[in-house]
C-alpha cells in the first residue's frame, strides 16, 4: 500500500535518454557470456534515436519504427576475424526510439528488450542460429 505522503514516482519519469540507452546496452552487453562477448573484439556498439534513411530504403523497411536493431559489416561468418585496413570498423546499431515504442507495447522490461535485440545483431556478427541466440540470452537473464 502506498503512503499518501509518498508521492507516485511516474510525475518525474523521463523516457531514457540516448545516454541512458548507452549504459542500459553496456550492461547488457556485460552480462553476457564472456567466451560470446570476446567473438565481439572491435565491434562498435552504438545507440541512436532512429535507424537512417538510407538504411531504411536499402532494406525496405516502410517505418523507421520496425527496426530496432541493425548489424553493419563483415561478421565472422563472412570474412574471418580480421577486418582488412581502410574498411570501417563492424557496427551494431540500437534505435532508442523504435526499441522504447516496443516497451510500451509489450509485458517485457526493457532491459530484457535491448538484450535481446543486442543479441540478435550480434548474432548475425557470428553467425549463430536463431536457437544460438535463444540459449545466450537465457544465459544472459538475472
């Protein structure tokens, strides 16, 4: 039961900022398995608000709302570990806004959500199977 002279907390709750977004996929990222976390050396985790529009158009996706995830770059599975000089660095995007409008519309916390997601663009980094990457964020849980 709450106090009356405890006020809700949701009057001063703030969407997660970019920032915040940031943290919340470094912990992630920290939790999972280290022998998984160590098939990710040079990749560059990065949050942004939305995917772009050229990202968009080149995969044919009608709203930037449906991606919440996008692996950019030679993973494992293409070329071996070693990226030949000059090409930029492998990418995993999250897109804070596409990930917290899929919070809003599903019984998930949203940690559990930027796990999965930074999972699955890992995955395709490595090449895992769909039932690979179920068995990492079950690893992954609390």
């Amino acid at each position: 039961m709450t106090n009356r002279a405890d006020p809700p907390p949701w009057p001063t709750l703030q969407a997660p900022s970019l920032d915040d977004m940031t943290e919340l996929a470094e912990a992630a990222f920290a939790a999972l398995p280290e022998a998984f976390r160590r098939l990710c050396e040079g990749v560059v985790i990065q949050v942004a608000e939305f995917p772009t529009e050229d990202t968009l158009d080149e995969m044919e996706i009608d709203s930037e709302f449906d991606l919440l995830g996008l692996f950019q770059g030679f993973g494992l599975a293409q070329d071996g570990a070693v990226a030949p000089t000059g090409r930029l660095p492998n990418m995993i995007w999250l897109y804070r806004r596409p990930i917290l409008d899929y919070w809003a519309g599903h019984e998930e916390t949203l940690g559990g959500i930027v796990t999965h997601v930074l999972v699955h663009e890992i995955g395709h980094h490595v090449g895992l199977s769909d039932e690979d990457i179920a068995e990492i964020e079950r690893a992954a849980e609390p």
